[in-house]
C-alpha cells in the first residue's frame, strides 16, 4: 500500500528525527489513524471520526497527521480513494460511476476533478489490464 512505501522510504529519515518519547507516541497515533482511513476510505470519513479512535483533539491530529505523513489527512484519504479508484477502473469491471461510489464519492464532478489531478487523464481513458 501507498503507507507502506511511505513508511519504508522515510524509515530511515523518521529514525533520525525521534527525540523525545512524545513523537514515539504521536508516531503511534498517526500509525493508527492511517490504519483508520485504509479501512474506512469507502465510508464518509470525518476527522472527528479519526481523532476520536486515536484519541487526540481534531487540531492536534491534523498537525501531527501533515507533519509526519506530508499530507493532510483529506489529501491522504483521496490518495487512497484515487488509487483504489484506478484498479477498479483498471479491471475492466466497473464503470467509473460504480467506480467513485465504491470508494465512497457519491460526486461524479468531484470524482473526475480528484482523479484528473491525481493522474493526469479521466477516469473514462483508464487502460484496462
């Protein structure tokens, strides 16, 4: 998965930049809210939501969540959704309505504007395998 790589690319860089238990802890709750937003992408996702299961107030979360992935969680959450989107597409299976409401954008507008940014064509010009 997309966290994984990012995990194991900034593993190194991650190591070094851990001074104190507190960010062990904070590493910990992103971990979890990470976790949160890969199980739950296809549901409507509110950062109330992800702060609640990790246990941080919804300001203190979002800082932590950019300053450790380089994302905001929305941003993190449409990475996710995009790349599920995109093997969906890929399948051949699904049309790209049924496409956006299995990862849980009930918006085709938005849908084609998220995916477009994410990959540079539409939805509709997605190769299948």
């Amino acid at each position: 998965s997309r966290y994984s790589t990012w995990t194991l690319s900034g593993s190194a860089s991650r190591s070094a930049a851990i001074r104190a238990g507190e960010e062990d802890h904070r590493w910990e709750e992103v971990r979890q809210a990470v976790r949160y937003l890969e199980e739950h992408y296809s549901d409507k996702v509110a950062i109330a939501d992800v702060a609640a299961r990790v246990g941080l107030s919804e300001p203190y979360l979002c800082q932590v969540f950019k300053a450790d992935t380089g994302l905001s969680i929305l941003t993190y959450l449409n990475e996710i959704r995009m790349t599920k989107a995109y093997e969906l597409l890929s399948s051949g299976k699904y049309l790209v309505k049924q496409a956006a409401l299995e990862v849980g954008i009930h918006d085709p507008f938005y849908f084609n504007r998220l995916f477009r940014k994410r990959f540079g064509i539409a939805p509709k010009n997605v190769k299948t395998n």
